[in-house]
C-alpha cells in the first residue's frame, strides 16, 4: 500500500516487522564497512558498493502508529564508513522519482538510480563493475520479483546478499496451487522446476510417498533454496532468525544470508544475535 508522507511523496504502508528488518540490515551494513573499509586501503579492493534493486520511495509509513521511518536506501546512505557507490532501482517511475527526491545532495554523486526489472538491472550493473569491487546487495522483494537470474548475475562479482525470502506469505500460502501446477514463479525463483521433488511439495500435491520416504528426516524448502544458490558460488549462508512476523503473529518472510567468504557469514551472526532491541539472543 501506498500513502503519501509528509513531504508530499509517497511513501510504503507496512507493519512494525519492516522496521525490525532493516535493523538487520542496516546493522550488517554498517559491520561490513567497518571490516572492509580498512582493506579497501590497503588495495585489497577498488571500491565496496552496495545494491538494492527493489528499492521503493525511501520513506516508509508504520500502519499502526502512523509513525514515518527510512527506507533501506536512506539508511544505506548513512552508514560510516561510507559505500563508495550505491546502485539503487524500481520497477516503479514514481517509486524512483521520490527516491531521488529524498537523497541528500551531497549524496547524489555516488548514486546511480534507475527504473527497471531488478532482474535485469542486476545484469545490466555487474557487467559495468570491474571486478575490484566488494559488495552489498539487499533483495527486498515483496513477492517473487527476484528470479534465479539475478542471484546468477551477482554471483558473478564478490557481493554479499541479504534476502527477503517469501516464506511464508508465498511459499507456504500458495505451495499447493503451486505443486498442482501453477508455478512459474517459483520455477523462475528456483531456477527450473527441481523444487517440485521436495517432500513437502509432494505431500502439497497429493502424490504418494514410498516408506523408505516417509521414515526420512523431511527436507526443509530453505534448505535447499540455500544449496541452490551453492552451485552459484554462495558457500556460506544462513537461515536462522529473524524470521518476521505480522501483528498476527502469521510467519511472513525470511532473511536469509548468502557469500562467498567465511569472514561474511561470522559478521552476518554476530548481528542477527542481537534484537533490534539490543537485547542478544542465545546462539543456537
């Protein structure tokens, strides 16, 4: 939903489980400049960038409290020590135009915005970069806009990504409809149509199990989402919480942690322990 904020631009309706995600992500990114910016002086790295292809008006509205609050691009922005560069894009012209609208002039130069497919504006980025770069990307989509291809196309060059897996308000909702045959988005999600073999997806079905099966530790769907994006490269992830969820309590999305680097995987753990309360979790 879309409501205009109090600049008179629009702004994203959503509950308080937004906010509580870009803690997390916000939290990493600032963790990740702060690990990485003194290698990039010490010529490890040309420039450490981050993306974020499904970037919105920047401007968030909390549909409770009626509260504003910035986006990920905004909070990208600020994090010390500063990116480099910052990819942003939307589908959406208007979305982009508010988002350019609210970026503080001084920032602006090391911006590039667009209005696209974020799939091809992947493709369409890491053709550019040279591969001196380190970088950040966040896929926020609100349902399946991001396909197999895009993480095959920042697979590419040594970027970390932060997604917002569809879960529970896509994939558990719809795995039936999906298994019976209506499942082109998670055909393109997936890669091809491999995810039809999962257990759960068979029982989803109806389609019979053998015993041999049915005494078998059943096969979680993120599990192996994570071992999909393996063969491109993305050896250490991670798909512990948070797992947000709505004033429902109704299990939504999914942030899940991809990288190259074993170095990026301990960095991503250290944050996802603490609440956006500040209060630490237990590690298990």
């Amino acid at each position: 939903m879309i409501r205009l904020a109090s600049d008179g631009l629009p702004a994203r309706v959503s509950g308080a489980w937004t906010q509580e995600k870009l803690v997390y992500v916000e939290r990493y990114a600032t963790a990740f400049m702060r690990a990485m910016a003194p290698k990039k002086k010490q010529g490890k790295w040309e420039n450490l960038i981050y993306i974020d292809l499904l970037a919105g008006p920047g401007l968030g509205i909390n549909r409770d409290t009626e509260g504003q609050f910035e986006g990920s691009p905004l909070r990208a922005l600020r994090v010390s020590p500063p990116f480099d560069h910052l990819y942003f894009g939307d589908l959406k012209r208007q979305n982009v135009i508010a988002l350019e609208r609210r970026i503080p002039r001084q920032d602006r130069a090391r911006v590039t915005l667009q209005v696209g497919d974020c799939n091809e504006l992947a493709k369409t980025i890491v053709r550019k970069l040279s591969g001196r770069e380190l970088g950040l990307a966040f896929v926020d989509p609100q349902g399946f806009e991001a396909t197999f291809e895009m993480f095959r196309a920042l697979s590419t060059r040594r970027i970390d990504i932060l997604y917002l897996f569809p879960g529970g308000i896509g994939v558990t909702r719809n795995l039936s409809a999906f298994a019976r045959g209506a499942g082109r988005q998670l055909d393109a999600l997936w890669g091809g149509s491999g995810w039809r073999d999962l257990r759960k997806v068979r029982i989803a079905s109806g389609k019979g199990l053998s015993n041999e099966e049915l005494r078998s530790r059943d096969e979680p769907f993120l599990l192996s989402f994570r071992q999909r994006l393996a063969t491109l490269g993305f050896r250490y992830s991670d798909e512990g919480e948070p797992y947000f969820t709505n004033e429902k309590n109704v299990k939504m999305y999914h942030l899940l942690y991809f990288s190259k680097d074993p170095a990026g995987l301990t960095l991503w753990r250290n944050v996802r322990h603490i609440e956006p309360s500040g209060q630490r979790t237990l590690p298990f």
